[in-house]
C-alpha cells in the first residue's frame, strides 16, 4: 500500500482545496469580522474590541498591535535608507536628504493608538472611493524623498537590511500613501486663513493681559451633593478606575502613576560661609580678575568723559538711535563722572563787518584749535593753561587782543602733550571694588561649598556600592548614612522631597527653576537607581532618589472607597460652583466697581491679582525665534498671581490654578473693564474674571500686526485650528462608514 504523501494529495485534489481554502478565508476575514462587529459582545475570550465600523469591520487589540508594527517596519525601512544615502562629509547631500531625514524621524515617535485608528480607517475610507497606488506612484514617491539619490542596488540593499520582501514593502507604502492622500484633501482646504484669525492668533502671542479674579472652589459646595447608591458609584469606579490620575487634567482617573522620594542638596552658601570670606580673600580676586571679569563696558564717544562730543555731532549715539533702540537707562553702570576742570568757556568769534581791522585770517585757526581744546577736558594741554592764564591777566586793556597775531601752528604739538606731572588714572576703566564687593564674596563661598559636593557624593556611591552588594548576596541592606549632620557642619542643606507623585514634587521647593522642573520630568519618565548620586550640571545641585513605588491600579471600588466618594461629589457639584461664579458676575457687572471692591467685604471670596500675561508665550524671548523657526508651537501662557514669579506658579500660585485654555480663551475675548466666568481645566474652581489692562493698545497692536509676516505668529493658533478642524471631518467620515468606539483608547499618561 502506498504511503500518503500530503503535497501529492495536495496536487491531486488541488481545486477541491482551493475551494475550501477559499471558503475557508472568506468566512474568516469577511463574514465573521462583520458578525463579530454586529455583536461586539460576543467575542468571548478573545482580543478585546476597540473599535466596530459597519463597513470596514471591527479593530481589536491585535489589530491595533499590527498596525503599530507595520509602522515600525516602514520606519526602519527609511531609516535604513538614509543611513545608507546619507554622507556626513557632503553638505549638498545631506541638505537633498532633508525630507528623508525628517520623514524618518517621525516614525521613531510612537503615535497614539487613536491615531493609529484614524490611519487605518483613512486608507480603508481612500480604497472605498476609488483610489489607488501603483508602483509609478511609489517610486515617485521614493524619488521625491531621496532627491533622485535612490537606485535599485541601494533599494534591494535596504529591503535586505531591513529583512522584508519587495511585496511587503508596497503593501506597507500603498497603506502610508492611500492615507496621506486622504489627509491632503483635508489639508488643502486649509490654505485659506481668514484676516480675522490671524489677528486672533497674533494677539495670543503679543497682547499682555493683567486681570482681578475671584475663586469659586467647587469643594465649598461638596456637602450639599447628595450620597450616591451603590449602583452610581461602582459604575463611576468602573469608567475611570484606568484612566490614570492627573489633577490638571478634567478627565483624572484612579491609576497613580508612579512615586519617587529623593534628597537632594543645593551648593547654595549660608551667612556662615558668606562671613568666612576675608576682605583680604576678595580683595585679591578682584585684582587678579579685573581685567576680565570688572572691566566697565566701553563708552560710546560723545557719552564718555575720555571721548567726548566731537563737533558737528548732535548728542550723543544712545539720543540718535545709533545704537539700535539702546537707551541711557538700559546700560549696566552709570559713566563715571570725573572732576570738573574750570576751564574758560570759548570765547566767541567776532564778525568780521565789525572789526574789520582784526585779523580774520587767524579766527579759523583759532576755531580749530577750540576744537581741539574741546577734547582737554581730561588731558590739559600747556596751551590751554597760557590761554586761560592770559584771559585771566587781561583786564580791559585792549592791546592784549593783538597777541593771536603769533603763529599758533607751531605750538599745536604742545596741545597733544600731556602734562608729565599728572599720570592717567586708569582706575576709571574698572568697576570700583565696594560695587563688586559682594558679588566676590558670593562667588569665593560658591567655590568653597562647591568643593564639598565631590565629598558628599563620594560618601553616597559607597553607600550605593554597599547596597546593591548586600541585595545581590541577599544580606540585610546596610541603613543609609544621616548625612543631615556632616552637611549641616560644612554650611550646607539636606533637603528632602517625600514619597509624591510628579504632580506633587512638582510642587515642592526643588522644583524652582525650569532646570530643575525638566530633570523632574525626565526623572519620572525613566526608571530611578535607589541611593546613586547624580550631579545636575550648571546648576550645582547633588540628588540621589531613596524610594520608589511603581503605579498601582485600584482592582475594587472598596480599596479606594472614599477617594471614589469624594471624587464623584466633586464632579456633581462643578454645576453649583459655576452657578455661584455667574450669580457673583452679575453682581460685579451692574456695580460696575472692581473685584476687590465688591467683594471687600466678603472673606468666603478671595479675589486675587495677576502679573502680566498672555494667550500663548514661548517663555524666553531669546529662544523664540528659534523655537518658531523649528517650528516649535508656543506653550500656553503662565498666569502667576501679584507678586509670584514666573516659572513658580505651580509652586506659589494659592488660587489660580492650571488655568487651562478654556480659561485663556475666555480672557482673550474681554476687553478691559469686562468680567466673565470660566473653570479651570480640571474644573475644581471656578473663576469670575474682570480684566484690568491690556498692553499695548489695540491701536500698537494693529500697526504691528500689518508688518508682521504670518511664520511670526501662526503657530500660536494653527495647530490647534486644523485639530479641531480635523476632528470635525474625521466624525462626518465616522458617521458616513459607521464607525463607533466600543472601547476607546487612552491617550498618554503623562501630559505637560
């Protein structure tokens, strides 16, 4: 009897299987993904269903999870590419591989499973209307991007490298192309920017705003809300239990994030250390170091007892506007200003229709020479003391006048001499040393505490050392040394920030400065080493972490009970809040008086004053033009109250807190003297906002707003505008195909 051979069966039989193959896949990829997408429930065991279209199917996490990959494949596929075209040592190359380059660093992003979605139903949407990619469109497509730098040997090199067929690669880039040819429909008929908004989005950058506003907390009205029933409150817990906690955001859930401790040290001198510094120790530095670091800045001429004003010039170079909008107020340190020389004004030329009978032919000469004079106030010249002496002497004697008829030329190299008695007194080009005296002291401490930091630090990696020994031979950890002591004796602080999520070290005193709040972000976004002591370059600051607590998800409603409770009452009562901000608005608006005036007497409503703000702000202006260059949108403005800084407003702002853009766009549409009302953008306080002034004037802005070229200022308002915009058309192409969210993604936890 023969044995069975399965290929031979195979062949043999071939069109019987080819028809149950063919049903077989048929069943498989269209009738049960439309059963399946009727009846989202049924899906048992399997992957959970994300997303059902009436006409394209249902998205489930594996689906999603090959999406992700498909897009990973087509990154290293440009990645690969330009590794392969790009040459460091030829500037012409690389400026053709720019779009190359910059289409292949998008792919190292992660996009959002949403968007991820919103891809896929795009392409599915593009087939459905007709369109189609052929392999003319993708070379075209391959050409544009490598400025026909690409050739087949470089192509197959790539798909080697990258370990994919020539089939998989057209399916992927037919996938990218289809979807971006649907985004540009949408894209083109963005190109018309109305001159309203325009105007809208210059003045989020450039109208700077001061207002009074009162706070509602919605807290204050918690206690009247009602108890929910079981029912309400486990559905509650349900819906947010993972959704990740974020105070400043609206939509905060019940997943903490991760917590960090750590201690840190700040090489900041006490007074102790500051009085340690001698007069003799500063004195020194200052000598040693004023040629470079005490020099005073150099005086324009006509502003400088060393160069006085030349003749024929009109003021000096800061009233001319020579030296581009500087003004006298702005420079560094007042001119010196040195001992007046009593020096006879110069005597004035007599016409030469009244005395014809002088000698004309030496005024020019003795013209030139005043002009000369002009420049002794500083350096005196043998000429000008016989000169003042013989105006001194002269009396009324009237022979006197005929003495100019010397030749004066040749004594004008004395003019140029000065005295040899009295030596230049360089001590006017530095700045005196009790103006830098304390500037010195501070900086011999800083040096001083700055060489204690290695020793700190030196104690800190032995400890870290020890621990991680006695965790891998699994001994008891040696207890970390108490430092608080050693480091208080050398003039310096311990300082600790406790057990807190990034929301609430965010808050604490380390985080004062925008070097410190970035290191807290990124300290947060990796994975801490317990006890290693890490140095914050430029900014002289010591810190080792000592706890760490990974996020932890609630699984019953009972563990966080309470927190649920409170949660859900705050939410019932944001409509009692608001309601309370509009009835204390209409109050203000028919006083026509100011927060703080109707309110005096009110101490349930605290009203507040801002800094100077505005809608959107790229924070140091110095970086702004290069941050508008990368085209870097600018952040939401930061609104600290009176007397806060900027950058502390997390830190010290009592009542106005994360603001929002909701709380921005209000604010933007009042004019001065208006009143409105707005939450916050985790809606935990509502405010009544009266604005108090607006700089410049309306009239300032519009003259600058009619020279302003739109790359100053688009990015202060077009990203958010085509988002919206093409939100709205992604839910008329939800609508049309039938798409429906079952389950919809989260969006990243961490949100700045």
């Amino acid at each position: 009897m023969a044995s069975f051979h399965p290929f031979r069966s195979f062949q043999k039989n071939q069109k019987v299987w080819l028809a149950i193959l063919g049903v077989g896949t048929m069943i498989s990829f269209i009738i049960l993904p439309v059963l399946m997408g009727l009846f989202p429930g049924a899906s048992g065991t399997g992957p959970a269903k994300i997303a059902y279209c009436r006409r394209y199917g249902s998205i489930d996490e594996r689906n999603l999870a090959d999406l992700n990959q498909n897009r990973q494949d087509l990154g290293r596929f440009y990645n690969v590419l330009y590794q392969l075209l790009a040459d460091p040592n030829n500037q012409e190359r690389m400026m053709a591989l720019q779009n190359l380059g910059i289409t292949a660093s998008q792919y190292d992003q992660l996009l959002e499973p949403e968007e991820l979605v919103n891809q896929w139903l795009l392409t599915q949407h593009a087939k459905e209307l007709g369109m189609s990619i052929d392999k003319t469109d993708i070379i075209n497509h391959l050409n544009q991007l490598t400025a026909t730098l690409l050739t087949n040997t470089i192509y197959q090199q790539t798909i080697k490298a990258v370990g994919m067929s020539e089939q998989r690669f057209e399916y992927l880039i037919t996938l990218e192309l289809l979807s971006i040819r649907m985004s540009e429909i949408f894209e083109i008929s963005m190109n018309v920017i109305p001159p309203s908004t325009r105007w809208d989005w210059f003045q989020r950058l450039n109208r700077q705003i001061t207002a009074e506003v009162a706070a509602v907390p919605v807290e204050q009205f918690v206690n009247q809300i009602t108890e929910p029933n079981n029912i309400q409150l486990q559905k509650f817990f349900n819906e947010n239990k993972d959704k990740p906690f974020n105070p400043t955001q609206l939509e905060s859930g019940f997943t903490v994030p991760d917590k960090i401790a750590f201690q840190y040290i700040k090489a900041t001198p006490d007074q102790k250390i500051l009085d340690s510094i001698s007069d003799e120790e500063i004195k020194k530095y200052y000598e040693e170091n004023k040629e470079t670091l005490f020099r005073k800045p150099a005086q324009p001429m006509g502003n400088s007892p060393m160069f006085p004003t030349l003749p024929g010039q009109s003021g000096n170079l800061f009233q001319s506007g020579g030296l581009g909008g500087i003004t006298p107020s702005s420079r560094p340190f007042p001119t010196p200003q040195l001992p007046a020389t009593e020096e006879n004004p110069k005597p004035e030329p007599t016409p030469p229709e009244k005395e014809p009978e002088k000698t004309d032919s030496e005024k020019p000469e003795k013209t030139e020479s005043s002009s000369i004079r002009s420049m002794t106030t500083r350096f005196v010249s043998y000429q000008t003391e016989t000169e003042t002496a013989q105006n001194t002497n002269s009396g009324t004697e009237q022979p006197k006048p005929e003495e100019p008829k010397v030749e004066a030329k040749p004594e004008q190299p004395a003019t140029e001499t000065p005295k040899t008695d009295e030596p230049v007194d360089l001590s006017i080009l530095y700045r005196p040393l009790d103006e830098v005296k304390e500037q010195i002291r501070s900086t011999l401490a800083t040096e001083k505490v700055l060489k204690l930091l290695p020793v700190i630090e030196e104690k800190m990696r032995d400890y870290f050392q020890a621990y991680y020994i006695h965790l891998d031979q699994e001994k008891a950890t040696p207890p970390m040394p108490d430092l608080t002591s050693f480091v208080a004796e050398q003039g310096l602080v311990l300082k600790t920030v406790s057990l807190d999520t990034i929301f609430g070290a965010i808050k604490s005193e380390f985080a004062r400065g925008p070097v410190e709040r970035e290191y807290l972000f990124n300290l947060f976004n990796e994975a801490p080493i317990l006890f290693e002591p890490k140095k914050i370059e430029g900014e002289n600051i010591l810190l080792w972490v000592t706890e760490v607590q990974p996020e932890s998800k609630p699984e019953k409603l009972d563990e966080i009970r309470d927190v649920v409770l409170k949660r859900w009452k705050e939410v019932e009562a944001r409509s009692l809040a608001l309601k309370r901000a509009e009835e204390l608005a209409a109050e203000v608006r028919s006083s026509d008086k100011s927060l703080a005036e109707t309110f005096a007497d009110r101490q349930d409503i605290p009203v507040v004053e801002t800094e100077p703000f505005t809608y959107k702000s790229y924070g140091a202006s110095m970086y702004a033009a290069f941050l508008a260059m990368r085209g870097i949108p600018p952040q939401l403005g930061e609104v600290c109250e009176k007397g806060v800084a900027a950058g502390d407003s997390e830190i010290d702002n009592k009542w106005i807190v994360a603001p929002g853009v909701e709380f921005m766009e209000t604010v933007s549409l009042l004019s001065v003297g208006e009143t409105g009302v707005v939450f916050n953008q985790p809606q935990t306080v509502a405010y009544v906002i009266r604005v108090t002034g607006s700089s410049p004037s309306e009239e300032v802005l519009w003259e600058r707003f009619q020279t302003a070229t739109l790359r100053e200022y688009y990015l202060a308002g077009q990203p958010e505008t085509v988002a919206d915009a093409r939100k709205a058309w992604l839910n008329k192409i939800y609508e049309k195909v039938g798409f429906k969210w079952i389950q919809k993604p989260e969006r990243g936890q961490r949100q700045r």
